[in-house]
C-alpha cells in the first residue's frame, strides 16, 4: 500500500462529476476537495499569471459537490472561506505571502527579520488552520502501512 493524497479544484468543468467510484477504487490517505479560489495577480485580474475568473463554482455548488461525496472517508473539503488564510505560503525569496485581501502581498523575507516577525505580516489564520483539519497524522505507523 502506498499513502498519498489527491487534491481535486472543484470548477465549472468538474462540479457534476461523480467521482465516488474512482476515488473509492485509488483510495488515497487523504482526499482533498477545494473551492476555485481567486487571488488576484495569480489567478485573477488583468496582471494574472493565468485566468481562472471563469472557472469560479458557487458556494452552493461546491456544497453539492461535497454532499454528492460525503461517503468518501478520506474526504476533507475546503471552501474559499476556509482556505483562503489558512495556508502559510513562502516565495521564493522566503517571504511570507498574505492573501487577506484577495492578493498575495509579501511579507519581508525571514532571512533578513526571521521567522517570528515575517510570521505577523502572513495573514495567517491559525484558528481556521485547526478548524479545517490542516493539523494530522501522516505517519507509516499511523497508517498501518508494512513497508
């Protein structure tokens, strides 16, 4: 057996699907399920790497999506309101990036003020982290794995 996760973006183009079977049949440690989630600059806006603008589901939609699974075990579904400040995300020049209001904007680097003081600049939502599930086990012996 080997431990793995998926992580699916529920979208435009997916949010009807019916993934049980196929899902059931790989059987990862861990299924994640988020909600498209715009940031500006990324994904969103006229300075966007690329453009996801049209890809965007309801919460509604999303919801369905996730009731239409929720005999999956190992699913853990994630809405924007979730998502969005319980990441914490680092550059490539180790800068902390906030997306509290919906862009990534960079903290200074933690090479230069360290950890702690990049840390208050994060937007990091430890609260929504926890409530989440961003906090588990993934161990050999916790999974029962033999190799």
């Amino acid at each position: 057996k080997v431990a793995f996760k998926i992580n699916t973006v529920v979208n435009v183009h997916n949010k009807n699907e019916d993934m049980n079977a196929y899902i059931s049949e790989l059987g990862p440690c861990r299924w994640k399920v988020f909600q498209c989630l715009l940031i500006g600059g990324e994904n969103a806006g006229k300075d966007a790497i690329r453009n996801a603008e049209g890809m965007v589901v309801t919460s509604q939609e999303f919801k369905d999506f996730c009731e239409r699974h929720k005999n999956i075990t190992s699913l853990v579904p994630e809405s924007n309101e979730q998502m969005k400040d319980s990441y914490l995300i680092l550059d490539e020049y180790m800068r902390f990036l906030d997306c509290t209001r919906g862009s990534k904007d960079p903290s200074r680097s933690l090479l230069d003020v360290g950890v702690k003081n990049a840390l208050k600049f994060s937007g990091f939502d430890e609260k929504m982290f926890l409530k989440r599930g961003g906090k588990y086990t993934w161990s050999k012996a916790d999974m029962k794995l033999d190799w």
